[in-house]
C-alpha cells in the first residue's frame, strides 16, 4: 500500500498548481538550471521542521531520504545551489505563499464565527557581523542593527493574518499603514501605532481599536462614565473624549474627530495606572483591558517562532537568504499550526511540532496498514493452533 509522508501530507497545504501559476507570473523559475522554487520551498520547510542549522546539515539530511522525493516532486539537492537560490531567488513567491496561507486561515476563522482580536506588533531579528554589515548597518535604529518582522496575529487562532519584513529602523506604524483594514475586526497595538489620521480609517472601516494613550494627548472629556460594581478596584475612571489640539503641529490639522474613550486601569505592580484608549463606546470597560492584555499574545508568539523554528541562525548572509529564511519559516508555521487544528490533537502546537519532527518521513498510513496485517496474521495462526489441540 503506498501512501504519503507526514512531510508530504503538510506540504499539501500549499495548492501545487497556485505555486506554479505564482511562479510562471513572476518569472520566477528562469534561469533556475534544474533546482526550481518548488525544491526551495520543500527544502526549506524541512529545514525549519526538521532543526537543521547548517547548510551542510539541510542538505544531507534532505538528500538521506531520497526515496521520497519523486513523490514530492523533487530530487536531491546540492548544497552551493541552494545557497545560491537563497540569495538570488526572487522571495516575492515565498512571500505571496504566505500571504495566501495567512489569508485563507483568516477565512476560515470568519466562516466559524469566531471574534477576531487582532493583535499588531513587530520583533527585531538582530544580524550583525560578517556579510550581514553590508546591507544592515546602515539601516540600525540604534537599538538593533538587522531587520524587522511586522505581524498582524489572530490572538484566538493564534495565527498569523499578516506580515511584512523592513529594516530595523523602520518605524511599526509606516509597515501597518499600508495594510487594508477589515470591517467588524477589534485591533490591539501599543503607543508605536499612535497615528490619529490611522486611527480615524480604522473608524471609517467599520472596527474597533484598543491602544495607549501618550503621555502629552490633549483631550477633552465630554462625558463621565460610571463604573460597574463588578469594574470597581480594577477600573479607575472611564471617561469619553476628544482629540482638543485640532492644530498639533506644522500647520497641519488633526484627522481624528471621531469621540474616544479614556479607560484608566489599575495595575497594583506599577508605579502608574494603564491609560487606555478606543473607539468602542458600547463595550464594557473591563473587556476592553482584557482586550489590551491579550496583546501579550502576539509577543509570546514571537518568542515561540524564536526558539522553535530558524530565525535567529540562518543559512546565509545576504538579504535575499534572510528573507526566504524568515518567509519559510512563516510558512512553516502556518502548514503546522493549519494541520495541527484539522487534526484535532489535544496537545499544544509545540508537541504537534515535536511529534512531526520525530518522524517527519514516517509514512503512518503504511505502517498501520502493516500492523493491521501482522495482528490478522497472528490472530489467524493461533486460531489454526488452537484446533490442533480441540
């Protein structure tokens, strides 16, 4: 009986003839002398399953399990070409792949009617040293020299929705402006999204936000709300307001007439209280601070791609392999975490991970059909045996 292996049946969840048709679009696979961007891709995906850390150890360990490749549509590969693609391939494929990935996660999530809190933020990847100084150090913010993840992450599926990789010094607010805003979402971010003009869109789209306030906003209180029993202790005050400096600065003048809501929420281990801000007037005032909590989620996702997949060591120095290296190891994720949902294990991704990794060529099907066979073979035997002694 022939049937598929655990890395095979992830890698399904890319469609074969979308790639394809991505590849032919972009012109991709030109000049690629044998190795295409579908290997890249494969070899990549294993390279962040199975742990490698080197190039060497990538390549050996892909080329060990050759007896899958035909059925993977791939072959052995060697290790020069695929420093070379990583450099030189165009990474706009691997970044669609994940877009597309991300964007029917998000579909699905809307189909089962779950409430979608989007958490926004960014993580530095630090490269320093080496071939990296020549395409980072002119673009260090004086914190970290390298490049930067922006994510726009799903907190109750715990997927990413949306991704965008910039230098470090590039500011969190620049990289989101430029992503469509979806009507009905709840967005949470922190005061690097202070941007008013922003702040009105995402009203005039139909969401919600929850952020902070900066220390010099001038607002002006035009209602007090009152504070529900269950809220007192932990809500402080909870006031609805204006924007008043209707001229901040330069002559301009401030795009956000939309009225807000100040929450102040108590936080016994600080100094200061948290001074929320959102356009939501109907919600209560303490789902709204649990809304902002849940943006540590975003966080612990990023600690999570960090210490589980290749992020932090990479295969190559030049911009072009970081970024295929960050972009896979998404798409890594994303195949997991989709398939670790559809399967319906009661672990947590980590141990779905870790179970994949074990026996990430294993091909299950296989062997539980050989199973089932010697069991048939032994309970027949001793059937037959039985009867010589009746």
């Amino acid at each position: 009986m022939l049937s598929v292996s655990r890395f095979h049946e992830l890698v399904k969840g890319v469609s074969r003839g979308q790639f394809d048709a991505l590849v032919a679009r972009l012109g991709a696979d030109k000049h690629s002398k044998g190795f295409r961007c579908w290997d890249q891709l494969l070899v990549m995906v294993y390279a962040q399953m199975s742990g490698a850390g080197s190039l060497r150890e990538v390549v050996a360990g892909f080329n060990a399990h050759a007896t899958h490749h035909y059925h993977l549509g791939t072959r052995a590969v060697r290790r020069s070409t695929l420093a070379e693609a990583n450099a030189k391939r165009d990474r706009r494929v691997y970044a669609e792949v994940a877009a597309t990935l991300m964007a029917s996660a998000g579909r699905k999530l809307r189909r089962e009617g779950q409430a979608l809190l989007a958490a926004l933020d960014s993580t530095p990847i630090p490269l320093k040293g080496g071939g990296f100084e020549t395409w980072t150090a002119a673009t260090g913010n004086g914190r970290t020299q390298g490049v930067k993840l922006h994510l726009q992450y799903a907190v109750a599926a715990g997927l990413p929705m949306r991704a965008q990789i910039s230098a470090a010094n590039v500011n969190d607010i620049t990289a989101a402006a430029d992503w469509p805003l979806d009507a009905g979402m709840r967005y949470v971010f922190d005061k690097g999204y202070c941007d008013y003009g922003w702040w009105q869109r995402i009203a005039e789209a139909g969401s919600t936000f929850v952020t902070r306030f900066k220390g010099n906003a001038k607002l002006k209180v035009k209602q007090v709300n009152p504070i529900a029993d269950e809220a007192a202790g932990t809500i402080l005050s909870d006031e609805e307001v204006v924007l008043s400096n209707r001229h901040p600065r330069g002559g301009k003048r401030n795009p956000c007439t939309i009225t807000l809501r100040r929450i102040v929420v108590a936080r016994p281990d600080h100094d200061r209280p948290l001074v929320l801000a959102t356009n939501d007037l109907g919600r209560p005032a303490q789902a709204i601070a649990e809304d902002y909590r849940q943006r540590w989620q975003i966080e612990l996702f990023f600690k999570w791609i960090k210490q589980h997949l290749k992020i932090r060591r990479f295969l190559g120095e030049s911009k072009g392999a970081v970024h295929v290296q960050i972009l896979t190891a998404l798409i890594a994720y994303l195949l997991v975490a989709i398939a670790h949902r559809a399967s319906g294990c009661a672990g947590t991704c980590w141990e779905y991970l870790m179970t994949l990794r074990a026996g990430l060529f294993q091909r299950v099907a296989t062997d539980h059909s050989h199973y089932r066979r010697c069991r048939e073979r032994r309970q027949a035997l001793a059937e037959r045996q039985a009867g010589l002694f009746a």
